[in-house]
C-alpha cells in the first residue's frame, strides 16, 4: 500500500471503517497466540510425566520476560515513530524506528547471555527441583538462549509495522509463528526425538517458528521500506535525546505492565492452592477460559493505538477522540456478550478442559463470577493503551501500578481473609470497578491538559 494511503488511513478514513482495517488482523494474531501459548503446555502433557509439565511452566516465566522486553521497544518506538509521523517529521521516525530495532535486537542478545550464564541459579530460583532443572535446561535453552533473540525482534518489528499503517503484515507474521509452532511441536516431540526429550522438542519447535516470523519480519521491512520509515538497520542511528527519552517513558510502564499481570496471576494461584488442589485446577481452567474476551478486546487496543497516537500528534483531537470512542463501544460489546456466554455455557466451557465433576462444579461457579470482571477489564487496559498513545508514560504506568499493586493484590489478600475462595474469584470485578473510576478521572485531567479548552 502507498504512503499515500496511508496518509489516508489515519487521516481521513471513516473511523469505524479505519478502526476495523487496524484491529481485525490484530484480533486474528491475538487468539492464534492464545492458543499457540497453551500448546507447548498441552502437548508436553500428553507425555503424561508431571516433571516435563513444571519444567515448561517454570521457563514460561524467564520467557514471559523476554516478552516484556520486546514490549518495552515495541511499545516504545512504535508509538514515537507514529507521534513523529502525525507531525510531519518523517526523518527523526526514520531513525527512531532503525534505532528501537537495533537497541532490541543488542538488549535481547545480553538477556540471553545472562540466562545461560547464570542458568542454573535462575532456574532454582524459580523453583526447579532436581526432578525438573535437567527438562528446565533444555527448554530455556531453546525457547530463551537460542531463540530469545527472536522472540525478542520479533515482537519489536509487529509493533513497528502495525503502527506504520501494516496491520494485515504484522498480524500475519505472529500467526504464522503460532500455526507454525503447534504443528512442528508433536514433529518434534513424538517422531523427531526419541522418548523422554519431549520438552526438549517442544523448545526446538517453538525456537524454529520465532526464526520463521523473523525472518518474515525482514521481508516485509525490505518490501515496505520505499514507501514507509522502517528499514533494516545497518549501524546505530543517531537520535534526539527527547526521542530516547519518550521511548523509555512508554516503554518501560508498557514492560512493568506485564509484568505486574503476571505477579498478580502468581498471587492468585498461591493463594487458591492455599484451598486445595481442585480449586487451583479449577481457577487455572477459569484464566484460560477469560482470555477470550480479553486478547479480542487486546486486539481492538492494539489497533488503536497508532490511530490515536497519529491525531494525537497531528493536532486533530476530535478524530483521536472518536476512534477512543469507537474502540470502547467495540470492546464493550464483546465484552457484554462474552459475560452473558460464559453465564449460560460456564459448565460446558470449563468442562471441555478437564473432565472431573468437581473441578468443573467448582470452575463453573468460579467462570459466572469471574466473568462480571470482563467489561471493567477492557476499560481499564484500554485507558493504559490510550495513555501510551499520547505520550503519556507516567499515567500509563500509574494507572498499571495501581490496578494491580495499590487494588488487585492487597484485595486478593483481603477478600480471601473475608470469604475464602469466593473472595478470590470475586476480587478481579470489585479491584477494576474501582480502577475504572480512577482511571476515568485522571483521563479528565489529561485531556484538559492535552486540549485546550476541553471541559
């Protein structure tokens, strides 16, 4: 597609009509990486040994890092290069963007370096027995040594494409390296290497299918680069300091996002093991169940935010308000529906994962009050994201911090002093109605700052 429709895209392209070009093939990447990070885990059980199943889990934490870190450049520079674009400096994009990918790719290799380097002092920190560090070598080797880098410039380019106006492009790629993942991993696993290396096999496929997006990713930056900024850089480009500086200044709350989602998860299985071991099951069915709703309306955030971020620094705010608004009614109705189907089908739902009566009584009583959190969720990611697309890194950060540190953890641990279990699975909707309202009156207060004269 030419610059020129581009230009038109985020310009002058009805809303509706532009939100839905960005989000559809991002909503498509969204649920094939869903279930392409609950194959691994699938398949390795299907070896039936519960070693094999802890080792995969224990890495997908160090792996989850390197998420992060991808996040950090990916969120980072892509939503400078945007803002850069919408005012018309179209050389300092060119150079943030070759910069951002060459500070990844250098960030990635020492994360790697570290992770063999103190490989085993990692791993037991984690919690790897003596039963479970040698399969923990073997995958973290693989899926974090051998193909953090990878998985790293991988996540760093999709953001990069997709903010320049190529969603199709960027969404494809990370659904190829999911699709592709699930059918090398029982290749691997069940004919390639003999019995007893099926975590090993697992890591190969995962490591393979991150090469292929790679070098995916480099085809289509060769391809669009006479008619984008992005390029395949050759050396370590000189950028403003107020550049290096906002890429940080969103980059960093967008990584320490992630992370805090996944410490809240870590509380929420500790504390709902403290029950038993079927609510644990059962809660952990629940997670997997909600992610659904979660990563479309993910999806639709993500499509966003390049098109707010262009207006936003085009001086056009009552198109960067519309596609906020659009958004919202986008995800809030996916969000009503999801609510209304897990009521009706909770038991079925949780019943297609785990076939023991109890563990889908449980997991369905958990899935009907879990569920009431959905639309409140969306809402709360969505104000982080439209912070991240106007360049504003301490609110996105904030409002993280205090969804998940100052509301989901301490209310976890209070509820479940309350009400036991039922105030677990009850906390998600009280912490984020709450959150929500904050969120909503520090939106005021930065949209009276951004524009001026808004009431």
């Amino acid at each position: 597609m030419s610059a020129s429709n581009k230009t038109e895209l985020f310009e002058s392209m009805p809303v509706s009509k532009a939100l839905v070009r960005m989000s559809i093939p991002t909503i498509i990447s969204q649920l094939i990486t869903l279930i392409y990070n609950m194959a691994d885990t699938w398949f390795i059980g299907r070896a039936g040994n519960p070693y094999m199943v802890a080792a995969s889990s224990l890495v997908l934490t160090v792996f989850l890092m390197a998420g992060a870190l991808g996040n950090l450049f990916g969120v980072g520079g892509g939503s400078l290069v945007v803002r850069l674009l919408g005012s018309r400096d179209e050389e300092e994009a060119r150079r943030s963007a070759s910069w951002t990918l060459t500070v990844s790719a250098a960030a990635a290799v020492v994360f790697s370096l570290a992770c063999i380097i103190f490989m085993d002092p990692l791993l037991r920190l984690l919690g790897a027995s003596d039963q479970t560090i040698g399969y923990a070598r073997q995958y973290l080797l693989f899926v974090v040594v051998i193909g953090g880098v990878a998985n790293v410039v991988n996540t760093t380019m999709s953001f990069m494409i997709r903010n320049v106006g190529y969603a199709r492009e960027a969404a494809f790629g990370l659904s190829m390296g999911g699709v592709l993942n699930i059918a090398l991993d029982p290749l691997f696993m069940f004919v390639i290497l003999p019995d007893g290396y099926q975590v090993m096999g697992a890591g190969i496929a995962t490591m393979l299918s991150n090469v292929a997006s790679l070098v995916y990713f480099l085809l289509v930056y060769q391809r669009i680069r006479k008619d984008s900024v992005l390029e395949i850089p050759h050396r370590l480009e000189k950028i403003r300091s107020t550049s290096r500086k906002d890429i940080f200044s969103i980059g960093v709350p967008a990584a320490l996002s992630v992370f805090l989602f996944d410490l809240t998860n870590i509380v929420i299985n500790r504390l709902s093991a403290s029950h038993g071991d079927l609510e644990l099951a059962a809660i952990g069915i629940v997670q997997k169940v909600e992610r659904l709703p979660l990563n479309i309306g993910i999806g639709i955030c993500l499509g966003m935010i390049p098109l707010i971020g262009y207006n936003y620094a085009s001086g056009n705010f009552k198109r960067m308000k519309a596609f906020f608004t659009a958004a919202r009614i986008g995800g809030l109705t996916v969000a009503a529906f999801s609510v209304a189907l897990y009521y009706v089908f909770a038991d079925r739902l949780i019943g297609a994962f785990i076939n023991n009566d109890e563990t889908v009584r449980l997991g369905t009583e958990f899935l009907r009050a879990r569920c009431f959190a959905t639309p409140f969720m969306f809402l709360s990611f969505n104000m982080v994201n439209f912070m991240q697309a106007v360049n504003r890194g301490k609110e996105s950060f904030a409002l993280a911090a205090i969804r998940q540190i100052g509301l989901n953890i301490p209310i976890l641990f209070l509820m479940n002093a309350l009400f036991g279990m039922t105030g677990i699975v009850w906390t998600q909707a009280t912490a984020d109605i709450i959150n929500v309202i904050i969120s909503y009156i520090i939106y005021a207060r930065v949209l009276r700052e951004i524009i001026p004269g808004e009431a």
